[in-house]
C-alpha cells in the first residue's frame, strides 16, 4: 500500500532516434540484468528534431497516470558522463555535463512530448565498466516536483578509435636462469587493434630443466583511485597451451592467437586521473616439478577507426632478463 502511495503519477518515455540502426552492447546493470546500448562516438549528436530533421534525435514522451493533474516545477534533460569508483559508491565524479530545460513550471492533464538536441558532443573518453569502476554516458530527464522529483535515465555506449600509431616496434627479449634455461620471445609487434592478430615464436636456446608444458596468456589489470586508496585487480582473458612436452635445445614455438574473440577493451592509461586498464601477454613455463616461470609483456590494444559505423546508418560488420620463479 505504502508503494502505491508513493508511486510516481508520471511515466517517462526516452527514445533515441535511429537507436536501431546503431550498433548495440550488451551491459550488465547493478542489479544483474543485461540492457542493450547503442554505440555513440566523440563528436555525434545526442539529440536534434524528432521525425522532422536529418539530424540524431531523442524524443521524451511523458504521461500522466490515471488522467491527473500534476503539477511541477520544471523539467529539464541533461547528458552526463560520469565515472563511479565501486570503493567510493554515491560520489560520481563528472567530466560532462550538459542541460536544457524542456518545461518552464505548471501543470501536465495529458501526455506531451519534447524534442531536444546537444549537437556534436565531445566524448573524450570511452565507455568502460570494470571490476572497480564504471565510465558511464547517459541522458537523465527529471521532473522537479515538491514532493519528490521524478527522474528517468538512459545510457548510451561511447566508442573511441585511434589513427593506427605511426611506429610499431616488434617486442624481442631473451629471459632466462644462469645455466639452466635460455629463450628468447618475439611478438611481431607492440601495439593491436582489438581484432588484429598476434603473430610470434619462442626460440630455446638452452634447455637443462625438464619443462613439463608451456602456456601463453592475455592478463587485463585495472588500477583505480589513487594512494592510499588505489586498488589493483587482475583478469585472465584468455589462456592457452602453446607447448605439451620437453623442448629440445634449437626448437621454435610459433604463436598466432586472434584476437577478435576476445572481450577485448583498448588500453587506457589514467583516464581522468581515475583510473588505467592495461594489458599483458603472459608466457609461462611449467616443469615436471610443478615450479612455473613466467615473464610477463606489456602490450598496447586501441580501437582503430575502421571500426566505426557512420552514425545513423546500419553497422558494417644480449644479457638475458630475470625470469621470475614462482612455487605451487
């Protein structure tokens, strides 16, 4: 009863213009239902005249319940991107914020619908929600009323590509442990597209330890906030034996891992001072005695702009290093 006491007298309606023709993401909402988000990039309209221009629109249909007065003191739309520390819950820190008042105050007896356009947004990071943090786009309509406002919110998806970098060194190391294990790694490169494809080979070059198999694996690490309040979380996409049996002294590995099945974001670093999601390759050794060695290998991941849908249309589809030892 005490429900239905307090329910809103207003429904609130927000649509995207051409949402269906975007590409869409699946997300995973707090209360672990899954919503569907277009994909909006830097510089795209959120917004513009419904049904009578060409340009991106969103339309806010309100209803009034059971054919009531209502009466409010103004409504207004904003588009806000915010990023929420899980550790730090209830204080979003915003680095946009945009308003427009659709209503003056007064009083709504029947439905309406409002019209409205924040044209060629500037969308500086993309979207993002993590184990610790989420970066979040979204439109809120709020209805300032005394008793309680009535707020309504939906999300888009942000997407940001890069130009593909100017260099792109190959990443050549050889690791070891004096007299007992000598290799050498290549990867053809440093940095990725998010569907590119890691092409490499693992060379042996002395082998007096009986290597029982070998795996390679792509770590995403998250680091959010900042000391002392600085958190570090670490997620294994994917892994893979590369090696089942002893390596002999001279033999090579090839490697080829896509990357395109992946759950892949790009590489970010500091975002808004915030937080950074890197990503590693991580290649381990495994002998008869269970003891692993491993070297871990930053790499770089950005989105490159061939990626992107035109908005409003249908989506086109030496001295060796250290090598670290670590006990089961």
């Amino acid at each position: 009863m005490a429900a239905y006491f307090f329910a809103s007298p207003i429904d609130v309606d927000i649509k995207l213009e051409n949402e269906e023709l975007r590409k869409q993401v699946e997300i995973k909402t707090d209360k672990e239902k899954t919503i569907s988000c277009p994909v909006y990039y830097d510089g795209d309209s959120v917004g513009g005249q419904v049904l009578a221009s060409p340009d991106l629109g969103v339309e806010v249909s309100i209803r009034v319940r059971d054919g009531k007065k209502v009466t409010h003191e103004g409504i207004r739309i904003e588009f806000v991107g915010n990023i929420e520390l899980f550790y730090d819950r209830g204080h979003h820190h915003e680095f946009l914020s945009l308003s427009q008042e659709l209503a003056a105050p007064g009083e709504m007896r029947q439905a309406q619908t409002f019209d409205f356009n924040f044209k060629n947004v500037e969308k500086q990071f993309e979207s993002y929600q993590g184990i610790n943090v989420k970066l979040r786009y979204f439109v809120r309509v709020t209805i300032s009323r005394r008793m309680a406002d009535v707020v309504k919110e939906k999300d888009i998806w942000v997407h940001s590509f890069r130009m593909p970098p100017d260099s792109n060194n190959s990443i050549k190391m050889e690791v070891g442990i004096e007299d007992c294990l000598h290799i050498e790694f290549e990867y053809n490169k440093s940095k990725y597209h998010l569907k590119d494809v890691i092409v490499g080979k693992i060379y042996f070059l002395l082998v007096r330890i009986k290597i029982k198999h070998m795996e390679l694996s792509i770590i995403r690490r998250e680091t959010t906030g900042a000391p002392p309040n600085q958190y570090n979380e670490s997620e294994t996409i994917t892994k893979f034996e590369i090696m089942d049996g002893a390596p002999i002294r001279g033999e090579t590995i090839p490697i080829r891992l896509f990357l395109g099945g992946f759950d892949l974001t790009p590489t970010f670093r500091d975002v808004n001072k915030k937080f950074s999601t890197r990503y590693y390759l991580n290649l381990v050794l495994i002998d008869e005695e269970n003891r692993r060695y491993f070297k871990q290998q930053e790499i770089t991941i950005y989105r490159e702009p061939s990626e992107a849908e035109v908005p409003g249309e249908p989506p086109v589809p030496s001295v060796p290093h250290p090598i670290d030892v670590h006990h089961q």
